[in-house]
C-alpha cells in the first residue's frame, strides 16, 4: 500500500507545481436575490462605492451562483468538501466540519458575514456547524493577510458565510425571493426552503426559512448493511430581519432560530465506565466507579439543538472624517443541545456569548489604505466532563454538580494596510488578543437524612456542610485553574503583477493560538470519540513534566505561502504551496488504551510538540470552447512531528481531479472525477485509510421567464461509482463510511 501510494502522490504534486496559477471562481446568478457580498482584504464590499477592490494576496475560493446551489448538503463540511485543500470531518448525516491543509476546528475560523459563528463545533467532532447551506448566498475561504483580522483560530483560514437574513440593499420593483424544493435518493431527503425581501422607502425586510429531513444514507454493500444506522438528520432553520438602508449604507438587525435532531452513528457509551487511577486508565466497575447507562448499545444515539442568534449589521460610507468606511458586527448567541441515548439525556451542552465588532477603513493616507478594528467577547460554556445528566443525585451523598460553566472574555485589536508600489501590491495585519477564562465553582449539594446530619455533625461539627464544601470547591479549584493567554499574530505579503494575466504573491505569518476549553480543562470520558481526555489545565502530568504554566502555552505557527495566478484567456488558475513550521501544536497524546468493554477506549493527554506541515493545492481551468471547460484541481498536506516517535492524527494524504464543464443554452452539466489518496503515515492509535475514488455530475436546465423571473430543475449526483469510502480525517471513519451512491433533484424558483 505505502509503495503504491507514493507515485501517485508525487504526481499530484508535480502536475499542481507545473500548471501556471490564478483563482478560478465560477460564479453564476441564482436569481435576482444576490448575495449581500463578502470581505475584501482592504475594504468591505458591502458597500463598495468609489472603492477599489483588489485581489487577494494568497490563495481565496469562492462557492455560490448555481455551483452552490447544486452542491449544498445538510452540512457545512459536506458542501464544500472537493475544494482545493479541503476535505471534511464526517460524523453521519449531521454534522460535518470542514478540514483546511490537514487542519480543522479550532484551526479554522467559521464567520457569519464577517462576524464569529459561536457554537461547539469546536469543541467535539459530532456537534455541527449551526449555519444551514441551503440558506447562504456564497462560501468564501479566506486566507493569508486577510485573515489575521479573526485571530488564531483563523490560522488555516478563515470561512466566511454570507446570507441576506440582514437586507444591505433595496430589492429591485420592491420585491424579491426564492423557493426551492429537493428530494434525495439515497437518504430520503425532503427539503423546502423558501425567502423573500420586500422593499419600502428606505426600509426593507426579509424572511427566509427551510425545512430537510433525511434518513439513513445508503452505503455501498461492501460494508456489511444497507443503510447506515443512526445518520439521519432534520433541520429546520428560519430568520426575519429589517434594516434602514441609504445611499452610503445600511443598518439592520436580525433574528435567527435553528432546530436540528441528527444521529451519532457508531457511538457507543459502554466505556462510560472508564475512570483513572492516576495515570492508569480503568474500564471496570468497582467502588463507586459504576456505569452511568447500564442499557444496551443498540438504543439510538442522537443530538437535539437549539441554536437563537441576534445579528445587529451595519455597513456604512464616509460616517466620519476620513474613514471611508465603517462597519459594525453585533451579535448574541443562545446556544444549547442535548445529548440523547434513547430516552436518556446523558449531557447538555450550552454556549452563551455577546459579541461585538467595530472596523474603521480609513482613507488613503500617505499611499496605505486599511482598516483598523475592535472585537470584543464575552462567553458562558458549559457541557464537558458530563456524561451523567440522567443520573438523580443519590440520597446521603454530597458533591459538586453540574453544569460546570467556563467564562471566557476576550479583547482583541487589529489593523491591515495595503499600498501599491507600481506592479507590486503589499500588505501587512497585525492582531492582538488578551483572553482571560476562568472556571467558577460549581453548586455544592449535600442530601442527607437526619440519621446522616447527626453522624456529620458529631464527625465535624455544626458547620459539616461548609466544611465539606470549602473542601471539594477547594480541590475543584485546584484542578481547574484559570487562564491568561495575550496572543499576537502578524502577515506581510505582496502579490507581484507581471502583466497578461500572470502574478506571483508571496506571504509570511506569525500565528498565535490559544488553546480552548476542551484543550484546557477535558477531564472525563468522551464517548462520541471513544477517549478518555485530560486537559492542559486540570493536573495533567503529561504536560507537567514540562515544567511549564499553562498560560505560557501558545501554539505558535510560522508559515510561508506562495501563490502563482493566471487570470484572463483560455488559461487560468491558482496554486498554492505552504510550508508551516509550529511550535507548541496542541494535540491529544495517546498514554494508553484499554479494551474491557470490548471496545477499545484511548487515554489521551492533551500536551504540546513542535510540527511541521508543508502542502500544495489549487486548481487549473481551461476554456476548451465558449461553451465548455475543463478544470484539474488537487491537494497534499504533509504533517511531521519534530520530536516524537509518531504522527498527528487524521491528517488527509492527498487528492487529484478533473472537472469537465459544458453548457448548451439554458442546459448546462459538469462531471467530476477525483482520487483520494490512502493514508499510510498514523497516529500509533489509528489505523491505515485506503484511498478511493469519488465521481459527482450535475446536469441543470435554467429557465429565464422575463420580469426578474427564472426557474431552474437540477439534478445532482455523488459517489456515482458507489464505492466504498472512508475519511480518513474522521474521528469514526470506521463507523461513519461516506455516503454510497446518491443522486438530489431540485427545483428553484427566483423572483
């Protein structure tokens, strides 16, 4: 398998290195209903009026028009999953995150409009992403300069999801919208999504909203079943905003609700069991260590959330003597679900945070254009280390009980720059955070009958209860210290014009990271990972031999990025090649794993090495004819450890593709055929990946009927070849294979 592998990757290699480069966006209208637009490097092009927008200095992808349209899925991982240098992290039907150069959450930043999306998808593979793709107008995947602006988070990029639930501008004749309806063969899926913006002097309103359910998805015979157990998914997700909106800008304001039930397929909680006695972990019942469950594995496992946002947006030209432009981001997040097996809630995750945004682009001054800006974060998280929320408090017995809530607030600065200096354009951002969390005591409760009270009190006297409690809050403490972390990140980066079409750009960066909270504080069992995880923060002797505080404990990435571009004529494209070098990486060490159950249960110790990751992806298209064009695309990441006999987990080998693009008329068809690359370089508690290859087409007949009106019938294809997948960037690629053949028929409707 390793000798068979290595070819066919320096092939990928080779043919991305020797192909001339530029971005190849294709963007088609979907309707009258345009997306609001995205994030320039400089500027807001929201309200881009009078102002250059200026490519990027590395390597940007855009998704929307009809391509998006076509290849949305339940989730965020799922739909962009094929791009350039991403992959996906699956975990059944409902929940997908996007995988980056080898990298994903918290390695990459997800945006709402330029604003921080909060949820916990962060915080654990099976928790999805709470954005709904069949509501956005275009995915952006920021990078370089431009991405130093969101913070450490944002070191593999920056993913910037646009939507109209806010109105930026008047909708032409007053009124505009869309609906569309999709059924899936393959998984059952049932989905309507309506939107409409209406329009009044100087006011508009718009409501969008959509319904999915999907059952199980088929997989491919070889696997054993037909169907794969507990990956369904339901959504439903629906926003109502208005705003003021002038010639230099708008306000505007917005409400979002989103209701999801998904299944965990492949997770099992026989290893609820699992305890340590100091560095030995234990899958055995004794003492009172017991099992939290005690029913059998075959009930379904499942997550029901609830996600209510409010988004205050404003984009604004000339508010103030030299500023060009003003933009404003406010945001408050309610977050909650719960984790469900049968008719157990065994945890609730919650996440409560105000958010705002203020960024200043100023005026050209001496030459520079650039933008200056303030966000500020104040969060409540609650959820880990509980596995036992359907457990009743036992009666004579005293202890903390949960929730455990994490506070966390942050400060941050930044300021980006650009000038021009003949054919070369530079830019440098610069960011600084100050995040200080903390982890306040818990409730203390002590159940005690008066039998019990007497005996307490004749061991420790009348005040036993606060006796007690001042002990275990004291030890609580002790093992949940709070944290100080002021990272700083900063970029410089040009891009060097050499005329018909041909550029080449060049950046630099220094990333800091700060570790999140299941980083810092995870002390229990992780059941939709099969782990037993210990934090940095809470008496970790894994990271203590270091002899270092936690709050000295920066990821720190130095990178390098060069991007060849061809824009204009028959040939174009965009490669990309990186080369990061990152001390203190934070990662889940392996200390033991242990097999009681029957299922294998790993102790992982969170801890930090030094890494090196160096990669290439991008893409190539040529215009065969006026109608038709083909497009290569492809990726490798490749991940070492300094200093560790072993390799980082679920890192993505590689992949090459072609895509073939014809359209005659109104009808239009693409066909895409990639190969994944297997993944031989594991984690010494993985296991080998076979490669696979994948083909998608898209075959789309678009109607135009006159008074900003069209309709568009689609049908859109995956894994035509029905071949047996895994992902090898899962966390339950065994238990969670890709979906086998499926093929989605929609209708669109715009006005």
């Amino acid at each position: 398998m390793i000798m068979k592998n290595r070819p066919a990757l320096r092939g990928t290699a080779g043919v991305l290195a020797l192909l001339p480069t530029v971005l190849w966006a294709q963007a088609m209208e979907s309707g009258p209903l345009v997306a609001s637009g995205g994030i320039d490097n400089t500027v807001t092009i929201t309200a881009n009026r009078g102002v250059e927008v200026r490519p990027a200095i590395t390597l940007s992808q855009t998704l929307s028009g009809a391509e998006l349209v076509h290849r949305r899925q339940g989730g965020l991982g799922e739909t962009i999953a094929g791009l350039p240098g991403v992959h996906l992290d699956s975990f059944g039907g409902g929940a997908s995150r996007p995988v980056i150069r080898g990298q994903t959450l918290p390695r990459v930043e997800i945006l709402s409009d330029g604003a921080a999306l909060f949820d916990v998808s962060s915080v654990s593979p099976d928790h999805a992403v709470t954005a709904d793709p069949l509501l956005l107008d275009a995915i952006e995947i920021i990078r370089g300069p431009a991405a130093i602006r969101y913070g450490g988070n944002a070191v593999n990029g920056a993913i910037n999801l646009i939507d109209s639930k806010v109105p930026s501008r008047l909708p032409a004749g007053g009124l505009a919208g869309a609906t569309e309806a999709r059924y899936g063969f393959g998984d059952g899926e049932k989905t309507a999504v309506g939107r409409v913006t209406a329009g009044t002097g100087q006011f508009a309103i718009h409501a969008e909203g959509v319904r999915r359910h999907a059952g199980n998805y088929e997989v491919p015979g070889d696997y054993g079943v037909d169907e794969l157990p507990d990956s369904f998914a339901e959504n439903t997700s629906y926003s109502i905003g208005a705003s003021w909106i002038t010639a230099k800008g708008y306000i505007g304001a917005a409400f979002t609700r989103m209701k999801s039930r998904y299944g965990l397929p492949g997770h099992s909680h026989l290893n609820g069991v699992c305890h340590t006695h100091d560095m030995d972990l234990h899958c055995t019942a004794h003492g009172g260590f017991d099992d939290p469950f005690g029913s059998p594995d075959s009930h379904t496992a499942s997550i029901a959330l609830r996600s209510d946002r409010v988004d205050i947006r404003a984009d604004y030209a000339d508010l103030l003597p030299g500023i060009a432009h003003t933009r404003l981001r406010v945001s408050h997040t309610d977050y909650a679900h719960d984790e469900i097996d049968g008719a157990m809630l065994f945890t609730r995750y919650t996440n409560k945070v105000w958010d705002g945004r203020l960024e200043l682009t100023h005026r050209p001054l001496l030459g520079f254009t650039g933008t200056l800006g303030a966000q500020y974060t104040d969060g409540t998280f609650s959820g880990i280390n509980v596995e036992d929320l359907h457990v009743p408090f036992p009666e004579n017995a005293y202890g903390l009980v949960p929730p455990y809530y994490h506070l966390t607030k942050n400060v941050g600065l930044f300021l980006s720059e650009r000038r021009s200096f003949g054919a070369v354009d530079l830019e440098f951002a610069v960011r600084k955070d100050w995040r200080e969390m903390r982890v306040p005591a818990p409730t203390f409760l002590a159940t005690m009958t008066p039998e019990y009270e007497a005996m307490f009190t004749e061991w420790y006297g009348s005040d036993w209860r606060q006796i007690l409690e001042s002990e275990y809050v004291d030890d609580f403490l002790d093992r949940n210290h709070g944290t100080k972390h002021q990272p700083f990140s900063a970029s410089l980066g040009g891009v060097w014009n050499l005329g018909q079409g041909y550029s080449v750009g060049l950046s630099f960066g220094h990333t800091e990271r700060a570790p999140n909270v299941r980083e810092l504080y995870a002390r229990g069992n992780n059941l939709s990972t099969n782990s037993y995880e210990l934090g940095l923060a809470v008496n970790n002797p894994v990271f203590e031999e270091s002899r270092r505080p936690v709050g000295d404990v920066l990821e720190s990435t130095d990178s390098v990025d060069l991007t060849f571009r061809k824009s204009g004529g028959l040939l174009e494209g965009e490669i990309g090649v990186f080369y990061q070098d990152v001390g203190d990486y934070i990662f889940a060490r392996l200390i033991e794993t242990e097999k009681a159950t029957g299922i294998a249960h790993n102790f992982l110790a969170y801890t930090a090495a030094d890494v090196r990751f160096t990669g290439i992806d991008g893409q190539v298209s040529y215009q065969v004819t006026p109608a038709s064009r083909v497009t290569v695309f492809g990726d490798f990441v490749h991940a070492r450890m300094k200093r560790m006999d072993d390799h980082l987990p679920r890192i993505p080998r590689g992949r090459l593709g072609v895509r073939y693009d014809r359209h005659w008329g109104p009808l239009s068809a693409d066909v895409e055929m990639s190969r994944t690359f297997g993944q031989s370089r594991i984690a010494s508690y993985e296991t080998e990946t076979a490669g696979y290859n994948m083909v998608n087409a898209t075959l789309a007949y678009r109607l135009d009927m006159g008074l900003r009106q069209s309709l568009e019938l689609y049908a859109r294809g995956t894994n035509l070849g029905d071949e047996l997948a895994f992902a090898h960037t899962s966390f339950v690629k065994n238990q969670s294979p890709l979906r086998g053949r499926s093929i989605a028929l929609g209708m669109r409707y715009a006005f």
